[in-house]
C-alpha cells in the first residue's frame, strides 16, 4: 500500500537485515558489538526513511547507516534515551531472522583467511567486505563510506582511490595466504 512506511521499513530491513548484520560483525570483529550497531541502524533506517532522497539505491544507504551506527558506538558506547523507539518497533526488528553460517562455509583454510582479513587495516578490512562479499559497485562503497555527502567528481575521485587501495590490500591478502601456505605463492 503507498504511504506504508512501517511496511517499508520492515520489508527493507527483512531483506537487507541478515547482510548488514553479517557486515557490521565482521567490521567489529564483536558479535555483541556488531548487533548493537545493527539495531541502532535499524532504528535510524526506520527514523529516516520517510526522509530518504534516494540519491542512492536504498541498499548504498543502509550500509552508510550501518557504519555510521558502528563509528557512532565506538565513539560513545552509552546510549542516549532519546535514541530509543517503541517496543512494538524493536520487537518487530527482533523477529527478523538472521541468516546463520553454514557448515560448509567453515572450513579451515576460511577460517584462516578470515583470520588474515580480520588482520588488516579496517578501512581495508570494510572495502574487500563491501566488494567481494556484497558484491558493491564502486561508486555505491564510495557513498556507503564517506563521511559527508559527496558531489559527483568528489564521488568519482573516491571511488578511484577505494578501488587502487582494493587492489593493494588484495595483492597484501595474496601475499599473507602464500606466506601461512593458504594458497600457491606462484
């Protein structure tokens, strides 16, 4: 129904919920941590999207959230009662299932070259997560990771920088992998 925005709200974060969750645990290296950050992006996805000018997908703008929510925890992990919303909202989030991992995605060599990503700088750490495992468009990262909003050539420049510093931080993971014998160092 148009006009729905509690349903648009749910549905968004029922479908890109499980993947920022996902995101925002690896970036934290902290379960705990990395749930707190979700919920406080659910609530300020939930908060601004009547306000949401779609000058990015809606998925660009839930990972901004969602690392926003992350830097913001970091700074100041007590939280303000102001920020909270009505139960009745936080318990629909909460039925939101989470994807688990599946038994076949922990192998040891994954759990190792998990353990090599987590060992990286966490700007590094956070491109290769939204490149490789989310599977972003340059410019989407560039916006999803920048501070304040960015015109078009300042998008455009960003966008170049993250990719040559994706393609340095592989050539560094490759190198680590062949170094702990994960990989062929041909």
């Amino acid at each position: 129904m148009a006009g729905d925005i509690d349903g648009a709200t749910t549905a968004a974060i029922a479908g890109y919920g499980p993947e920022l969750h996902g995101f925002l645990v690896a970036l934290a290296k902290d379960s705990d941590l990395g749930s707190e950050a979700f919920a406080l992006a659910c609530e300020q996805l939930w908060r601004g999207l009547p306000k949401f000018r779609w000058e990015a997908s809606l998925r660009t703008w839930a990972y901004h959230l969602a690392r926003n929510a992350l830097h913001q925890l970091r700074r100041d992990p007590r939280r303000r009662p102001e920020r909270n919303l009505p139960l009745s909202v936080i318990q629909t989030i909460e039925a939101i299932p989470r994807t688990p991992t599946g038994q076949y995605q922990k192998s040891d060599v994954k759990a190792a070259m998990r353990a090599l990503r987590d060992s990286l700088d966490p700007e590094d750490h956070e491109v290769l997560i939204l490149r490789i495992d989310r599977n972003m468009a340059w410019k989407d990262i560039a916006r999803a990771t920048a501070e304040t909003e960015l015109g078009s050539t300042a998008l455009d420049a960003r966008a170049a920088l993250l990719r040559k510093r994706y393609e340095r931080t592989k050539a560094q993971l490759r190198e680590l992998a062949a170094k702990h014998g994960l990989i062929d160092g041909d």
